[in-house]
C-alpha cells in the first residue's frame, strides 16, 4: 500500500513596507555666504560618491540627493547608514 501524500498550500505572508530613509545635512547661511564652503560642490560630490549595492552612480529610483539654500537631503529607499553619510562627510570636509 502506497502512502497518501498531502500538499499544504503556502500562504505568503504581506511584507514589512520598507522605510524611507532620510538624511538632512545643514549648514549656517553665514557660511555659505561667505563661501567658506560650496553647498553645490557638496551635492555633486554626493552624488558621485554614494554607493548603491556596491556600485558607484547607481541611484536609479532608491537614492535622491537634493540641495536646498543651506540644507541638503538624502532620500532612500535602500539600506543606508548614517555612518556612511558622516564618513562621505569627513572625507569632503
């Protein structure tokens, strides 16, 4: 006599939303206006310098950097840690 086998039908669990994370690096308008530091060359250098899955100039839909008078901001929607970001920072700085 052969076994009966019996299927169990998976159900797939709804997944977590992934959070967006964002970043906010602000500087004195003192500085900027005096040109001590160039908040445009910042943003550039950001955006050639963040790596996204292990590549350079990969934003795609996941990562935004966007520059305001004295404010830029960091957007997304990968894993990115904060560590990155100052260590991104220190470098330029």
């Amino acid at each position: 006599m052969v076994p009966h086998q019996t299927f169990r039908k998976i159900q797939k669990v709804p997944g977590k939303k992934k959070q967006q994370l964002k970043f906010t690096i602000g500087c004195a308008p003192r500085v900027i206006d005096e040109d001590i530091v160039s908040f445009h060359s910042f943003e550039g250098y950001l955006k050639e310098r963040i790596k996204v899955n292990g590549k350079l100039n990969n934003f795609g839909k996941d990562v935004h950097v966007e520059r305001d008078d004295n404010t830029i901001i960091v957007t997304s929607n990968v894993p990115f840690s904060k560590r990155y970001e100052w260590y991104l920072q220190s470098i330029f700085f």
